[in-house]
C-alpha cells in the first residue's frame, strides 16, 4: 500500500495547503515605495508586529485586525500584487502554477 503524504484533514484544507506555501521570507511585512518612475522599491521599514530576527509575525492569529495594511495574501491577490518579490513563495508558485495550465 503506498504511503500517505498528507494526512486527510490537510487534504481538505486548502488555505491551510495556501499558507505552507509561503516560505516565511517576512518581504510582503516591509513597507514599499513608489520612486519618481513609478517603479516600487521595499523599504528597510518593517511593520511593528515583525520580528526581523526570525521573520515571523509576533500577532500572527490577528494580524489582520491588528495589522494596519496588512495584506491578506490569496491567490487572486498575489496574481495582481506588483510589491511582491519575484522570489516570493507565492509568486513562484502562481507563475508555475499559470506555466502548467498554459502547457
């Protein structure tokens, strides 16, 4: 009998299959920038409740009651969030996740 690579309650999960993706990089957690071009550049500003040292939100559970502007990360929102890092877990995954369906 094959193993079993997730248990059952993951399997009906699927923000919590969504929130794995992400790799914990703490860049959506950055304040970001518009230069005189238009072109976005993140800060060296994090928000108050990140801890820089291991990238993790100190009010995870309430981030988005909590958190001014922060940004709740779906697919249809990474699909159109310029500010996102090209190396950003969800990025990479909606770009192979797009090349796939395009195949």
């Amino acid at each position: 009998m094959p193993a079993v690579t997730q248990s059952v309650p993951d399997l009906l999960n699927p923000l919590k299959q969504w929130e794995e993706i992400c790799q914990q990089c703490g860049e959506c957690c950055f304040e970001k920038f518009a230069d005189k071009r238009g072109r976005l550049h993140t800060s060296t500003i994090a928000c108050r409740f990140l801890d820089v040292a291991t990238r993790s939100c100190k009010v995870y559970h309430k981030r988005f009651d909590v958190g001014q502007g922060c940004v709740k990360l779906t697919p249809e929102v990474v699909r159109q969030a310029a500010w996102l890092p090209a190396d950003c877990a969800y990025v990479r995954y909606m770009r192979d996740t797009h090349n796939k369906d395009d195949n």
